[in-house]
C-alpha cells in the first residue's frame, strides 16, 4: 500500500518542486474528499463536520473545504478573517479559545459570528457587554472541561488544571452566571478533552463521557441545545509502524450510544458536531524539502536540507513529542532502491533543527528529494518561520489534476 501511494504521488512532487521550488508543502484534495466521504459512511451522517482551521488555515484550502464541511472553527480573529476571505458565511463559524480579547469579540459578534464558545464567566461577561452595546442576542455553547479522559491520547485537557472551559465540578457555581446574562442565547455545550488518539475503544468511551456530561448539565438547567460539539481526537499514523484509527470499529462501538441519546425528546433536535482537524487533512499533505549537502560525521552519514525546523516544528519533535520519533518519510522517486541509515537536519544554526535521526531510506546525495509524510496540519502553522530569515516555503494545492501555488501571505 505504501509503495502504490508512493508511486501515485511521486511524479506530481517532482513536478511541485520543479515547478515551485522547494522547501514546500504539498496537499492533495482528493484524500481530503476521500477522508470526508469515509467519516460520512461510518458515521451514517450522525454528525456534522467542523474544520478547526488551527491545524491548516491556508486561504485556498480553507475556500476549498467550504463546500463539503459545514462548519469552521476558529481560534483567533485572524482565522475569523481567514474564514470569511475564504467565502464562509460568519454564522457558519464558531470561536474556540481562552484568550480572546476585548477587541476580538467585539469583531466576531459585530460580524456575525454563528456561535462564540465559552470558556469562562470573565469572557461571557464580556460579550454580554459587547452584545448589548451593538443591540443583539449572540448565541453562545459553553465549553466544558470534563473530569477524565480514557488512556490513549495525545495532549490531553481533562482531570487536570487547564486553561480551557468550565471545569465540570465548578459548572453548579459558574453556569447559572453564565445563563442570567440578558445578552447572551446559550444554544449548546462543547468538549474538546483530548486528542491524537487512534484507539477506537478510548474514542468511543471519551464520547460517552461527552453523552452523560451533555444530560447531565442539560437536565440540570433545562437546556434544549440546539447544537452539542464532540472535540474528536481522531489521531493519524505519524511514524512507520504506527497502526492507523479503525474508524468503523469506532462507529460500531458508538452509534447505539448516539441514536439513544438522540431519542431522547430533550436532545432530538440537536445537531450534533464533530470538530477535527489532523483527521481530515493531515495525511493528505506532505512536506517537500532538497538536500542542499551531504557529509559524514563521526561515523554518521548527515543530510542538510533546505527545510527544517523552521518549516516543520512538528517534525523535528518539538511539537507535543516527549520522545523523538521520525515522521514517516520517503525519497521521491527510489521506490524499491536499498535503504541505509541517515540522518536529515535543516538550515538553521541550531543543533535542534532535526527532520530525522537514524532514518532508513535509499541513499541519499545531494540534490535528493526527500518527502516526509502526515504533514497536510500542524506543519508550518506551528513552526518557527522567522529563525534566521529564510523565505517561507510554498504551499502547492492539487486539485481537479493540476498542481497550484496557494502559498500565503505572511
């Protein structure tokens, strides 16, 4: 299978990079439509999608996904007006995020916002402020930070301090504040408690930790929410041997939990979300960088390549990584050639600017294309562009059979 993908998409890197240069990023839209389609089956349309556009907010992307994802989220007013450049209506976007400002959700409510997410009785206070100054009712789901989360997962925002929502043992005290602000419509909750997890038994279990905290705080303050937001922790495969997420063994395991919970007279309106990112575009990117030089070093063969950390922080293992792994990667165009140890670094003049340690690929000279897997999230929105002043790299979309040059503007 790794062969044949390899195969596929070979000959259109080589033509990203000999059309666009390199470093580069390179997404292909069929396996983001592929990835959609295959969480519709398995799901059955139970849920409805929302893009977090933090792990990819490029332009062109985000103006692509509009059409088959039915909700954005985002976590700044920048992403807000990424979104709404990018062509989504406003109300088609809900605000994520601790920190927002004053100023910020002055903007998101002015310009329509569809909901803004909770995190805390200082910020609804402030946007029942904002609301009543401009003479309208925003609508509002309150996030909440759940007890525990199931083993198995990434980053992980349950049954410890954390700066995100309502901590569920405070909602008794913090809710009904919350709920007496005049200008300010709760329509729904939200959960985001962990993510990266491809253990479908954990998912499905974190769902129904979801499921009972949603009755619960609805029974509690007679909520009829008209939209309930699952943060999905749907992880991908990073490094070679990882085992990818079974994702209809995660359906098989949680739809009666959902059809029973939409049976219930008090949730049967309610659309229920699912918020993912790294899920739906993350395999279908990769990152494209050329080695500018080769050398040996105390009994190590070193690859410098034009792209590093400072493209692609996840990569190097400064992104939530406590251990070092290599990122799944492959030289473009040696399908089947003899693999050797090697290690890949970047440009930067730091030692901590490393792709790669002990990596098994054909051996690698200078020229090289070297293209390294599951980097369509979290690859240059997370790094470090600035360090020592090198151009951003390209951002290539394919699409419809053609390669485009999408890059953003910094």
């Amino acid at each position: 299978m790794i062969a044949f993908r390899q195969a596929a998409v070979d000959p259109w890197l080589e033509r990203a990079a000999a059309r666009f240069g390199t470093p580069g990023f390179v997404y292909f839209t069929p396996d983001i439509a592929a990835r959609n389609d295959r969480l519709r089956a398995a799901f059955g349309g139970r849920f409805a999608l929302s893009f977090a556009a933090k792990s990819n907010p490029n332009p062109a992307l985000l103006t692509w996904l509009k059409e088959g994802v039915e909700c954005l989220d985002v976590s700044s007013i920048g992403e807000f007006r990424l979104g709404i450049e990018a062509g989504w209506h406003p109300a088609r976007l809900s605000f994520t995020g601790p920190g927002k400002r004053d100023f910020e959700l002055a903007e998101a409510i002015a310009g329509g916002i569809g909901e803004l997410v909770i995190e805390s009785v200082r910020e609804a206070v402030a946007a029942d402020a904002i609301a009543r100054g401009l003479g309208r009712i925003q609508d509002v789901m309150i996030r909440i930070a759940p007890p525990r989360v199931p083993k198995g997962f990434g980053d992980q925002m349950a049954g410890r301090p954390c700066a995100f929502g309502i901590d569920l043992e405070d909602a008794a005290d913090q809710l009904p504040r919350i709920l007496a602000l005049a200008n300010l419509r709760v329509v729904g909750l939200h959960i985001y408690s962990g993510t990266q997890c491809r253990k479908a038994e954990a998912i499905a279990e974190n769902y129904r930790i979801f499921l009972g905290i949603f009755r619960e705080i609805c029974a509690s303050y007679d909520l009829n929410p008209r939209r309930l937001i699952f943060g999905s922790g749907l992880g991908i495969p990073y490094h070679d041997g990882d085992a990818p997420l079974d994702l209809e063994a995660l359906a098989a395991d949680i739809l009666p939990d959902l059809d029973a919970f939409r049976a219930e007279p008090r949730f049967a309106a309610a659309r229920l979300v699912l918020e993912l990112g790294r899920y739906l575009v993350g395999e279908a990117g990769y990152f494209l960088t050329r080695v500018v030089s080769v050398k040996a070093s105390r009994g190590s063969r070193i690859a410098i390549c034009d792209g590093g950390m400072n493209n692609h922080l996840p990569a190097s293992g400064h992104f939530g990584m406590v251990i070092h792994r290599n990122y799944a990667m492959h030289k473009v165009g040696a399908a089947g050639e003899p693999t050797e140890k090697v290690d890949l670094v970047g440009p930067l003049c730091t030692s901590i600017d490393r792709l790669a340690s002990g990596v098994m690929l054909p051996r690698i000279e200078e020229g090289d294309l070297v293209a390294v897997h599951a980097s369509g999230a979290y690859g240059l929105t997370a790094s470090p562009l600035h360090f020592i002043s090198h151009q951003p790299p390209r951002e290539i979309l394919f699409d419809g059979g053609d390669l485009r040059d999408v890059t953003r503007i910094l």
